[in-house]
C-alpha cells in the first residue's frame, strides 16, 4: 500500500497496522490502529477526527502526530464514530468511548497498556475527548459484554480548535456572533431552530458540554488554536467564531480555579506562520505533552 502524504513537505503517513477494525454495530464503528515498536506494553492516543458532528473520518489523522507519536514508541488508533444524521448526541461520544473500551480490551495481543490511554482531535474531535475525559467512567462493571466493562477513563487529551462547551446560548454570549455553530449543532442535538432556548434543549446542552463534567480529578488538556487570541466580536464569522481561543481560556479558568493543568496555546505563538506550518509545530507539542503524562503515570 503507498503511503499518503500528510501536512508539511516531507510527512508522509504508513499504512495503519490494522485497518478497519470494527468495535461496533454501524457502518461507521471502525478504527486504524498503528503499532508502536516497543519491548513491552506501549500507551495509546485515541484520535478522535472532527468535521461539525456532520462530516469527517479517521483518514483526517494529521500525518505529522502520527510521526511524532510513534517516534515517541506511542501507538496510535484513528476512529469513526456514528453522525448526526446517523444519530443525535450522545451517540458520537459513546462511540468514541466504545472505541476505547475495545482497544483495552485487546490490549494484551496489541502490545498495549489499558493504563495510559489519550484522546486527541480537533474541533468535533477534540470535544469528544474532552467530554470522554470529564464525563464519569462509561465502564458497566456488571455487563455481560467484556468490552462494556473496560474502562473509558483518560490520562490527558490534547486538541485543536475545540469547543470546551456546545451550548448555544453560551456561544452567541461569549462568541459575540449570533447563531454561531447552530448549522452543526442543532442537527448534532436535534433540535429545530425555535427550540433551541427551551428547558429540552438546556437539558442537552448541560449534558453534551465538558464545562459541566470538569473536577478536581479531571486529566491534564493541552489545547492549541490556529486564530490569533482577539476578543471576540460580532464580524467574526460561524468558523472563526466556534473555533475561537476563547473556549480554551473558559475550560482553563474552570481548570486553574481547581488546579488541574490546563494549557491553552494559539496562533499568536508562531508569528508568520501558516496553518500548515503550525500544525506539525503543535503535533510536536502535543506529542512532547503525551509522553510527559504517559511517564508520570507510568
């Protein structure tokens, strides 16, 4: 199999060591998974593609993390998970969780450790494993089904461009824009437009957000935004707007009111830069930042 160029000029991406491993009923429950070499068990980081809830797939696994991950002896899954139009939340988070609950369950042929296990991606991605992360233990001790049992607890997440919440009252007052992120989310949820200020919906949003579940015993975030950290403001645009580095800063003030690490970094870091030459920049950081967490676990 030829391998596929990734972002940067000489990244290039191997062929997953499995492919299209299925952990679930629906078409869209499989994962990659890329096998670190190491003499005993290796962590794992989960990544978690975005793309609105709508779109997107496990292809979209930047070739650059891959590289990194790997040179660190890290192994790595790429997952899909079931879409709105498929299913309305919680469905794209229990996925990702089933998913992880798979990959322990077959830790041992796998050459894994269930022990230190990350979840990464970006926008969509990277909220996901932020409410996987904060959320309470998916695990059922008492399912008749092993792969239930496994745990979907997190070391740390690192992620890109995220939204730390998804309520739409939250981000038109924080975002400055209003609607902003309802052409993804009201489907994500849905809910209809003349919904979305009604007991029903508050219900959902308080339950889809990460800001709810954060504690005390929270995991560790590195969060990286390619926007420049501007205040927000009613000329933003939808993209720009759900996207903004003002959702790190609000899971960071909630994080530092606890003392739990939570770093927020964004495009003002690497000045002159391009997206595209940002991204691997990060994927370095981000893979630095996993080892660090996989160690002190360890």
């Amino acid at each position: 199999m030829s391998e596929t160029k990734g972002p940067g000029p000489d990244i290039t991406k191997p062929p997953p060591d499995l492919a299209e491993v299925r952990y679930g009923p629906h078409e869209r429950n499989v994962f990659d998974l890329w096998l670190a070499k190491s003499p005993r068990p290796a962590p794992l980081v989960v990544h978690i593609h975005g793309g609105g809830f709508s779109g997107g797939s496990k292809a979209n696994l930047p070739a650059s993390l891959l590289r990194e991950c790997l040179d660190a002896g890290i192994s790595v899954a790429a997952t899909n998970y079931r879409l709105s139009q498929h299913a309305t939340f919680p469905a794209a988070m229990l996925d990702a969780g089933r998913a992880i609950q798979f990959l322990r369950h077959n830790a041992r042929p796998w050459n894994l450790d269930p022990l230190r296990v990350a979840a990464t991606g970006g926008s969509a991605g990277g909220g996901i494993s932020l409410w996987l992360g904060f959320h309470d233990d998916l695990a059922d001790p008492a399912a008749n089904d092993p792969v239930a049992r496994q745990s979907t607890r997190l070391t740390c997440m690192a992620v890109v461009n995220t939204q730390s919440s998804y309520d739409l009252l939250l981000i038109e007052r924080e975002m400055c824009v209003p609607g902003a992120g309802h052409e993804a989310l009201l489907p994500f949820y849905g809910l209809t437009a003349d919904e979305i200020d009604t007991p029903r919906a508050r219900r959902l949003y308080e339950q889809a957000s990460a800001l709810t579940y954060v504690s005390a015993a929270g995991p560790p975030v590195l969060m990286f935004y390619t926007q420049p950290n501007r205040p927000p403001h009613p000329q933003l645009s939808g993209g720009e707007a759900i996207h903004h580095p003002r959702f790190g800063y609000l899971l960071k003030a909630r994080m530092d009111a606890l003392g739990v690490e939570c770093t927020v970094r964004h495009g003002d870091e690497y000045p002159g830069a391009t997206v595209e030459e940002k991204r691997p920049w990060a994927d370095k950081d981000f893979a630095a930042f996993f080892r660090r967490h996989f160690e002190q676990g360890h």
